[in-house]
C-alpha cells in the first residue's frame, strides 16, 4: 500500500500549489528548482531561495512518517523546532499529522527580491 504526504502552504509562507507526495518504499527529498527539477504537485520541488538544492529527505519506515534534514543552511524546522545546525544532517524525526513544517528561515535579500524570502 502507497502512503502519502500532503504539503499545503500556510499563512506568512512561499504560495504553492498543494502537494501530494507518495512514499511507499521510496523516499521524496525537498529540494529547490532548478533547469533540471521543477515544481510539481507530486514532488517536493520549491521554487523558493532559501532552500538547498537539496534540503531534506521523507521517508517512510515501520508505517511511520520522519523528516531528515540533509545538511542545509537554513534549516528544516518541526513544529519550530530545527532539526539540525547549519550544514550539518540531522537524524530522522518522526512527524504526525497536523505538524507544522518549514524548510529554510526568512533570510535577508537584495531589494530586486523584495528585501526578505521565506518558504
């Protein structure tokens, strides 16, 4: 049986399009777009400047949901909490309906972007 993640943007975050992940037994990494990978409903593709190219990693274990933050910059965040240090790869955390996840922080940036970016 196919399990599924489905990502939908909050308030005060980047605006995309739902998306519905399928994870049985593959893993979905998060990555930010690029001329190779571009964002889809059935990907973890953002086209967002503070992610990593590649970001985090969902995987499914047990029937069990966890996120692994790959060693970004800005982070990947449960709930607010950062998963690891700057560069640095976190161990997988389980995740549960309703949690609140974020990859990457509000960073500064020049004004032609408009001063600040945040997914």
């Amino acid at each position: 049986m196919t399990s599924k993640i489905i990502l939908s943007s909050q308030p005060g975050s980047a605006n995309f399009s739902d998306r519905v992940l399928l994870l049985d037994p593959e893993t979905v990494t998060v990555s930010r777009s690029s001329t190779e990978e571009k964002p889809e409903t059935d990907n973890a593709v953002f086209d967002c400047r503070v992610l990593s190219k590649a970001q985090a990693v969902f995987s499914l274990v047990d029937e069990k949901f966890y996120l692994k933050d790959t060693g970004s910059s800005n982070g990947t965040f449960i709930n607010n909490f950062r998963l690891s240090q700057a560069g640095k790869q976190s161990e997988e955390t389980q995740i549960y309906s309703q949690d609140i996840i974020r990859f990457g922080s509000q960073v500064e940036t020049d004004k032609t972007y408009g001063g600040k970016a945040k997914c």
